[in-house]
C-alpha cells in the first residue's frame, strides 16, 4: 500500500495520465488492490518505452521504488514527438501485497502467457523431485535433506537441470511452486487489455520488466527469450551490450521458461516492432531464494497468514527478493535508469 500511494504521488507530480484495473481481493489490510498505469506522453505515440513492476509480486518492492524514482527525478520529461511512456505498476498487485511471488491462485505470473488450450510443456525433472522441492515441513531436518537431495540431483544431471527443474515452470502441481496454472489468470488478462488499450496505435515498442532474485547482489541482466540468432536479441545487444543475455541455448542466469511475459507483447502487438525483456537484478545467494520459495509454499498450504510462523517466512520471502540496503538500491536504480535511456534514444533509431 505504501509502494502504490507512493508511485501514484510521483506519477501524478510528473504530469502522467493515470488509470486503474482494481483487482477483484482485497489486500491484507482489507485496502483495495490495482494495477496502476502511469503514462508520459500522446495517447496515440508511435514510440513507447513501458517499464513494468511486480510480474511475481514481491518483486515489486524493487521495481516500484525504481518506477516512482524514475518518475520522481524527472525522468523522460522532454520526450520527442510521437513519443511515450508507460510504467505499468504491480502488473500481480495481490502477490505483491500479500508478500509472495505468486498470485492469489498460486500461479507464477511469467509462466501463465501461453496457450492453454494446447497441452502444457512437461518438466520431468520436477515430477522427479517434486516432494522435495515442496517439503512436508520447513524444520531444519527437513530442509537439510531436501538441500542434500537436490544436490545429489544436481551431481547427476548437472546444475543447468536442476535450475530447470526448479524454475521452468511446471503444469501438474497447483499446489507446488513455479505453477503455471490452467488458464489465463487475472494479471495475464489484466496486462493484455493494458496493452491493447495504452500500445494499441505503437509502430514501435520497447517493454522492460523488472525482476529480482537471479545473479549476484545488484548485478542487473537483461534476459532475453529469443535465440541468439534472432533479429529481438540483435536489438537488445546492440542497445544494452553485454548484460544482454539469451535463456535459450543456457547463456542467461535465467532457465529457458514458457509462458513468460515477452510471448504476450508478441502476440498483443503482432505485426508491430516489439522488444520485450526482464531486467534481472542479484539479491542474495540461490540457495537462499530457493529456501524462501519452498518456505512461502509450504506456509500458503498451511494456514497462510494465520499460521504461527508466517512472520519469519514473510520476512525470509521479502529478504530473498529486495535487498533493503542503499547501495543495492542506488546500483539497481542507476542501471535501470541507463537501460531505459537507451531504450528511448533506440526508438527513433
């Protein structure tokens, strides 16, 4: 609430047009829940940068503080004509205030934009191992054996599938964690609509979603889920240079996953130059996230909110995903604001 109330009085002080899809729960404080939309510029630009907040909701800690930091210093303020921006805020608005990367169905938002009329894609490594990654219980015996048995797994097939495994998405489980879902969830088409409506008369977009919780502390990449050889990743390189990386081939932090947000700016905006990409930023170790993930599962299919430890467990799942360190803050700031002022000048390019 104070993250939303924040960027909305930096939106409104920069001039940004602003409008709501209030979200149909209610937050943990009973207060309303939305995706707010903040737009700089022509309804009708042919060139917009969107920059995006909160896709796994506890995430949004970091991206909203960068979005309202944009905002506040002034950023974009002379833009060129035809030109526009739009920051998308809390794109899974009940994930990010009820402390959790996922959404009120539990779904991960990045690997719920596919097809699901077609069959999902199969992760065998996470059928394999799926009682461990999602203990029965987070005492320390437990988690130990989990920790020892997903090393063991790792020893034997390598840590690109394990990673897989943990993190591609799976399709099976809908009480485990990185579940894809069956169907289109709210935020999926909540962002779609968005897209329609504030891109819809674009020749030219460039979208940057910011993420947490991959690479080493503040070190930003930009993931890309095309192939090398692709005319989107020839972009991203030439504008970002090296922090551009591509999930397929295994040259990025990031596993090679379906469902993720750049295929729903594909499919919105089709016949129209689209770049879509996850601006990924190192918090703590893997090994921590991971005990944070299974840790947020197992408290939500255990009385939530009213089970006796879901303090620490909130406190592990925010700790895991937003470093409350100014250093941290400032280089993930700068980065992102180098990367979106690349983004503008590419447009006109």
């Amino acid at each position: 609430a104070e993250a939303r109330a924040r960027f909305l009085d930096a939106a409104r002080a920069a001039g940004a047009a602003v409008n709501h899809r209030e979200h149909p729960l209610k937050g943990p404080d009973g207060g309303q829940l939305a995706t707010d939309v903040a737009r700089l510029g022509p309804k009708d630009a042919l060139f917009i940068l969107g920059i995006g907040s909160g896709t796994h909701g506890v995430e949004g800690y970091c991206g909203s503080g960068i979005q309202t930091a944009l905002l506040s210093e002034g950023f974009g303020r002379d833009l060129p004509p035809g030109t526009a921006i739009l920051f998308i805020h809390a794109i899974n608005p009940y994930g990010f205030a009820w402390n959790r990367r996922v959404n009120e169905d539990n779904v991960d938002l990045n690997r719920n934009f596919l097809d699901h009329s077609k069959p999902h894609p199969e992760n065998p490594g996470y059928e394999e191992l799926a009682d461990v990654i999602n203990p029965r219980d987070i005492s320390p015996e437990t988690m130990a054996e989990s920790r020892e048995k997903m090393k063991a797994y790792a020893e034997k097939h390598g840590h690109p599938a394990m990673q897989h495994a943990l993190s591609a998405g799976q399709y099976t489980h809908p009480n485990g964690v990185q579940y894809g879902g069956c169907e289109p969830v709210w935020s999926n088409r909540t962002l779609r609509a968005i897209i329609r409506e504030e891109m819809g008369t674009a020749e030219r977009v460039i979208f940057v979603d910011i993420h947490t919780g991959l690479g080493a502390r503040g070190a930003g990449e930009m993931i890309c889920t095309d192939p090398e050889t692709a005319d989107t990743f020839k972009r991203m390189k030439a504008w970002w240079g090296p922090i551009v990386r591509s999930t397929v081939g295994g040259g990025s932090i990031s596993s090679d996953v379906p469902g993720s947000i750049p295929v729903c700016f594909a499919e919105e905006l089709a016949g129209r130059e689209v770049t879509s990409g996850g601006l990924e930023f190192g918090t703590v170790p893997i090994r921590e996230v991971t005990v944070a993930l299974q840790a947020d599962n197992w408290l939500h299919q255990n009385g939530g909110h009213k089970n006796p430890k879901a303090q620490d467990v909130a406190k592990m799942i925010r700790d895991a995903f937003y470093v409350d360190a100014d250093d941290w803050k400032e280089t993930v700031t700068a980065q992102t604001r180098d990367v979106c002022a690349a983004a503008l000048k590419a447009l006109h390019k």
